[in-house]
C-alpha cells in the first residue's frame, strides 16, 4: 500500500499546489476587495452552496449550540481546553523586564499583545473543533482582546461550543479565500484584522501569503503531514495507524516513513492496507496515500539527515534511542518520541499546539504559539553618566554618516 519515495519528489510536490491555485485565489481576493460583502455573498453561495443574510453569529445561536452538543463532549472539549490553556501558560512573556548593561545605560523589552486578530477553523471536509481551540487559545493567553473567528457555513454546533469555550470574541460564517480576504481587508461586515492565524486548505493558505501585505499571517499550515522515523524496533501497527490518521483528513494530505529496517516498511506497508479496508474515510485515504510512501535509509545518521529536508508538520520518532535522535532533529513542526505518543494526542489534548507549518515550512517557521500574538517594543533609559559612555561612539559614526542633526543631538546634551 505504501510505495518508494524520493525526498526530492516529495518536497516539490508539497509546494506546487499551492502554484496551481494562485489564479481564482487572486480573483477571489479581487472580488472580495471590490464587491466587500456583496461579494461574499456571492462566494459563499458559490463555494459553499448557502445563502447568507447575516454573516455574524449570533449569542442566541451559541447558546442554542450548546443545548445541540453532547455534554459529554462539552466536558471533554473543556478538559482540552485546559491542558491547552496550561501548556501556552507556560509560554506566556507579555509585560517589561529592564537591565542596566552598564552604568547609567538600562535596557529593556516590553511585550505587548496584538489588539485584534483573526482566527480561520476549517470545516469543509470536517468539523475542526479542535482547531477552534489551538488558534484561540494561544491569542486569549497572550492577551488579545478582539479575537475574530472565521469558518465555512454551514456551521457545526460542536465548533461553536469549541469557539465559544476557547474565549473567541467574534464568529463570521466564512469559509475559504474569501475569509482570509474578508479579515486582512475589511468589509462592511468584518473589521480588518492585524493578524491572520489558522490552518486551511490550499485555498485558504494561498489566499494568507497573498495578503501579507494586509496582515500579517502566522505561516503556510495546508494539508497535514507525518513523517516517521523508525528503526528495526519500531511497531508497525503503530506506524501504520499514525500514517491512517494523517491520510483521512484530506486527499491531499501526505505520510512519509524514513526506516532503516526494510522489514519495518513492508510490514507497516501491509497494516496500513489491512487498516485501509476497514476505514470508513477509503475516498479521502486512498488519493492521501497515493502521495505517501517510505524511504530505506542506510543508517539511522542518514535518516535523520533526510527528516531534516523534508521539515515534516508532524515528526514521529519510533527507534531505540529516542533522545539521540531526538537532540538532531532541526526541523520539524511538532515532535512525538517514543513509541506510546500518538500523534492523535498532540492533535486534541496533551497541551500542544496542533497549527503546524507544512510543505517543508517547518525549516523556518515555528508551530503556532503565544509568541505569535505578540509584539515587543525594545526600551533604552540613559542619564548623564550613559550618555558620556557612549556619546562619542554616536558622535563619531553619526558624523562619519553625513548625519550632523544626529550628532548634534547628542553633543547638545553633553555640553
Ligand atoms: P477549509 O475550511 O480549509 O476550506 C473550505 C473552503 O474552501 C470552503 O468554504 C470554500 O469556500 C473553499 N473552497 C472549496 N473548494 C473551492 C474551490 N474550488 N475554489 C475556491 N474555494 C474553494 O476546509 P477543508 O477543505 O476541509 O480543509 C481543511 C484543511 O486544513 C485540510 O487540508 C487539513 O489537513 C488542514 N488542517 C491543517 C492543520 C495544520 O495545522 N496544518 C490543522 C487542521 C486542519
């Protein structure tokens, strides 16, 4: 079931889509900076076969959510909520710290919380309550205070709940490019944002790095990956059942196993056919699948090397020594060591975040984080005995520049 892969191959394929998409995404965000809510109207009945009078959701139809969701589920999306709480907790640096580096010379960093930002959950193909909690939570920590969130109409009950006990302030019954265009532009409806957060199809991905000039985005988080390293002690079943959970949630979803046990590969190879015919998701599995495969490294130094190019959204580690591969591991959007953490967890409830970069992103962005939704602003308080320390310094480079007024600035209150 699973085929040979070349890492080349598998890299290229991952950015292409996003090409493929740029025309309608362009004229999407046209239509959109054009037509304001109009045209949203229009893109929604198009895209998502709904008539939409009032794009904003109402408090009467949260409530109503809540009496539609399973309590059981309400208590189990709170008990998420928690841990995910806790975890970015943990990340948290918002205020001021201030040090003086040298007499009369204090430096410092205040940390200050995005305003307002823009949250987009996915709900095409499936509901993403669990979506709604990782991109809210993060900016609710952080200490924004206008968190807008947009997702495809119809909307699940069980997301509204999630959006609703994940603290976000504003929900818009918007899906796709035409979300991503709404908030970084603004329309009667929706006020611009300064930051546009959350995962989405190539659609939505390729609408967020096309409005970067608009607001700023987290990173490209398209279709989910996995890339497993494994050695001769792995388990199968246990690589197969990861790389089934990545493949249903979209075709264009992608696994990739890196072993240096050829036996590992075909018996994982054989689980995932095995799991395959009793799955209820075959459709979106099988074309998930045809862009998965396996790679034989000739040593575990070789497969870690070839991790690291392909920078996967999620990183299972399944070997003997789970630390040693763990400290060379330099690029990867989340990491799973050890054989009994599911990538599932990460998913919904160990804490973690789960809005990951994809497409080899993970070389140079971060997972979504508290971080994300703040700025800093560098603090510098000098008195007399500061400014004789470094005034010449100034003076000097500032002339040497052609700056005079700068100099001068400083040689004003030296004298
Ligand atoms: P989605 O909400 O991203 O997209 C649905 C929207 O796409 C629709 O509302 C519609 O407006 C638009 N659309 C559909 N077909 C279109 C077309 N032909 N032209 C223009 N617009 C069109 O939901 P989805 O499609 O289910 O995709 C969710 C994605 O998010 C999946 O790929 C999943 O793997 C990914 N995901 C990623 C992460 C991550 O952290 N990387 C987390 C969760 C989900």
């Amino acid at each position: 079931m699973l085929k040979p892969l070349q890492v080349e191959t598998w890299v290229q394929s991952r950015r292409s889509d996003l090409d493929d998409v740029r025309e309608p995404v362009e004229a999407i965000i046209r239509q959109v900076r054009e037509g304001k809510d109009a045209a949203l109207r229009d893109l929604t009945a198009r895209f998502d076969g709904i008539e939409i009078d009032d794009f904003r959701v109402t408090e009467e139809e949260i409530e109503a959510a809540y009496d539609e969701v399973d309590t059981e589920i309400t208590e189990r999306l709170i008990e998420a909520e928690a841990r995910i709480t806790q975890f970015h907790e943990l990340q948290k640096r918002t205020g001021m710290w201030l040090q003086e580096t040298e007499p009369g010379i204090t430096l410092g960093v205040k940390t200050t919380a995005l305003h307002r930002i823009g949250a987009y959950v996915p709900g095409g193909r499936a509901a993403y309550p669990s979506t709604a909690l990782m991109t809210a939570i993060p900016a609710r920590v952080a200490g924004v205070k206008e968190i807008c969130c947009c997702t495809p109409p119809p909307i699940h009950p069980l997301t509204l709940v999630a959006l609703d006990i994940a603290g976000v302030t504003e929900i818009y019954r918007l899906g796709g490019a035409q979300a991503i265009a709404a908030m970084a532009l603004g329309t009667e409806s929706v006020k611009p944002v300064q930051k546009i957060v959350g995962p989405g199809n190539i659609f939505v991905t390729a609408a967020k790095m096309m409005l970067r000039d608009h607001a700023e985005i987290d990173f490209p988080a398209g279709p989910s990956e996995i890339g497993i390293i494994a050695d001769a002690t792995a388990i199968p079943e246990y690589i197969a059942a990861d790389i089934m959970a990545q493949a249903e949630h979209d075709p264009k979803a992608a696994c990739v196993l890196v072993t240096t046990d050829p036996k590992i590969a075909e018996a994982a190879s054989a689980e995932v056919a095995r799991m395959f015919q009793e799955s209820p998701r075959k459709e979106i599995i099988e074309k998930a699948l045809a862009n998965s495969g396996y790679i034989i490294a000739d040593t575990l130094s070789e497969a870690i090397r070839l991790i690291n190019e392909i920078a996967p959204e999620h990183l299972s580690i399944q070997v003997a020594d789970t630390f040693s591969v763990l400290s060379k591991i330099e690029n990867a959007g989340s990491i799973f060591a050890g054989p009994f953490t599911a990538v599932a967890c990460g998913d919904y409830a160990s804490g973690t975040n789960h809005v990951l970069p994809t497409a080899g992103y993970a070389r140079m962005y971060s997972g979504l984080n508290v971080d994300h939704f703040c700025k800093t602003s560098t603090i510098q308080m000098i008195d007399r005995e500061g400014l004789e320390a470094i005034g010449d310094i100034v003076e000097t480079l500032a002339d040497a520049e052609g700056l005079h007024a700068h100099a001068e600035s400083v040689r004003i209150r030296r004298r």
